[in-house]
C-alpha cells in the first residue's frame, strides 16, 4: 500500500498527519483494505464489490459521507483492448483507489511519479481523483485510434486480395471488439456527466469543469468507437463486393467457355444420330469439314464476346 498526504496543498509521500490522504492499494493489501474500511466505516457492499474477481459496470454510489466510484481503465501490453476495474473511495479528507491488479491502470502510477516530481494537482481529495480519472480517460483515445489505423491498413489489403478469408475475420473480430467495449464503456458517461453537473459535495464548484472537460474527452472516444464499428461495417461490405467482383469474373468466363463449346456440341449430337443417310458421313472430307465449321463458329463467336467487350 502506498499512501500520500497533503500538507498546505502539496501531496508527500507517507501517512503524516495534518492533512487529507491518498491510500492506493492493489489485491495483495487485502487486509490494508479491511483496515482503511473500518477506519473510515466503508460499506461492505462496497469493500464486497472491490475484492469480488468479476468485471463490475462503471457506477457511483454515495453514501453520504462518501462516494464508491467504479471506472474502467485499459489493460496495458496488450494487442486487442482489454477493460478491467479500478474502485475509487472518495471522501472529504481521504481517497482511496484499489485495483486486483497493480499492473491495471499504470495511469495510477503515472500519478504517483507526477506528485514525486511536485506535480500541483487541483484542491482537495477531489482535485486528485480528477487527476487519476482524467489520465484514465485520456489513455483510452490512443488506443482507440490504433485499432482504426489497423483497421484501415485490414481494409487496404482486403481491397488488394484476401483469398484465404483472414483478413476479414479479424476485421470482424476488430468490430466485435469495438462494440463490446463501447457497451462496457457506455456507463462511465453517466458517471462522469453526474460529476461535471455538480451533484456531489463532496465535489469543489471550482473543480466541477475540470470533470465536464474529462466527459468531453470520454465523449469523444465513444464517438470514435462508434466510428470504428461503422468504418469496420464498410471494410466488411468492401470485402463482400470484392468478392462478388471476383466471382462475377469466374462466372463470365466460364459462360464465356459455355458458349465456345456450344456449337460443338450441337454440331457433333448432329452427326452422332444413329441415321444412316446423314450428309457427308461417308465423305474423305467430312470429318475435317466438321472440325472448321466448328472451329469458325467459334472464332466468329469469340470475335463477336470481344468486340461487345464482354471479356
């Protein structure tokens, strides 16, 4: 557990006294957590959904005294975004943020190397949490646009050929991803809009825009998620005409070798009939006089296909 105080509006590091405190801890100070709940009388729903291993939806409850905030940061190293949970307590004079993980949320740890090199944060517990939440939200952009500068290098080579089909499955896969994320995601605009209203006290009037600027950011990558689900919508439609493209061309060659071979076919069912008296049947001539007429009549129709440019 790493703990931080403020003293005369400068957060240091330890837990002195004469100040507000920052406690942050991750799943192995479970019993620093059981501690910091029956010192500051943390409801046990609250200390449940902290230690409990599911993904829980972004929320805030207030209890008064003090608020439980849950948001989503992303899951660094990793190639496909993922979410996971970082629990926030915030009182008049403590914050408290705990996640399963210490590798969720480095954002957390980008704070901490801030206020080592006497970074000035907002006023109160309340300017720190705008602190931490703010550089949660604005790790979640870059990451976003990666996966729309992948999707566009996806659909420049689904436009020059995918014959196996593995470009558009992950292009599938990229917009499954996108969606799921923007689902999960969609709660933390109503958490973070409730603070950039002012609805809390515990919430400063003066640090009140600094969230409404936070919640324009969050906006923005919600709208750059559901531009990544439409750009995926249209690489996957690209990736469907291609291939009806590529099969209409199969397709007019092999009517094209149909109709070739048509008049062959007739000409040799003609003289295959079980007749006795058929023209030609018994001439030295004949068989040689099938073979041109069969060979101009496809020549004459093959001119005529590549005139009308039908191949």
């Amino acid at each position: 557990m790493r703990t931080w105080t403020c003293i005369d509006g400068s957060w240091r590091p330890g837990e002195l006294d004469g100040g507000p405190r920052w406690y942050d801890l991750s799943g192995a100070d479970r019993d620093d957590l059981l501690e910091l709940a029956s010192r500051y009388h943390l409801h046990p729903l609250a200390i449940e959904d902290c230690l409990s291993p599911y993904l829980h939806t972004p929320k805030i409850d207030d209890f008064g005294s003090y608020l439980f905030i849950v948001v989503l940061a992303m899951k660094p190293g990793t190639v496909e975004p993922i979410l996971e949970e970082l629990d926030i307590f915030l009182g008049p004079d403590f914050l408290i943020t705990y996640r399963d993980d210490p590798a969720t949320a480095p954002e957390v740890d980008g704070v901490v190397h801030a206020l080592e090199q006497g970074l000035a944060v907002r006023p109160g517990t309340d300017g720190l949490f705008y602190e931490v939440l703010d550089r949660v939200v604005d790790s979640f952009l870059p990451r976003v646009s990666s996966m729309s500068e992948q999707l566009d290098a996806l659909a420049d080579l689904i436009i020059e050929g995918d014959r196996n089909g593995g470009l558009s499955q992950r292009v599938l896969e990229m917009r499954r991803t996108a969606g799921s994320i923007r689902r999960t995601m969609a709660p933390l605009l109503s958490v973070v809009l409730r603070f950039g209203r002012g609805e809390f006290a515990l919430v400063q009037p003066s640090n009140v825009i600094y969230f409404r600027d936070i919640y324009d950011h969050l906006l923005r990558v919600d709208l750059a998620l559901e531009e990544l689900r439409d750009d995926a919508e249209v690489a996957l439609n690209t990736y469907l005409s291609t291939l009806n493209n590529k099969m209409n061309e199969v397709m007019k060659v092999l009517a094209v070798v149909a109709a070739l071979a048509l008049p062959a076919t007739v000409i040799t069912g003609i003289f295959g009939t079980n007749f006795e008296e058929i023209p030609g049947l018994r001439s030295n001539y004949g068989f040689g006089a099938m073979l041109l007429a069969i060979a101009g009549i496809a020549a004459s129709m093959a001119l005529f296909f590549r005139r009308r440019g039908w191949f």
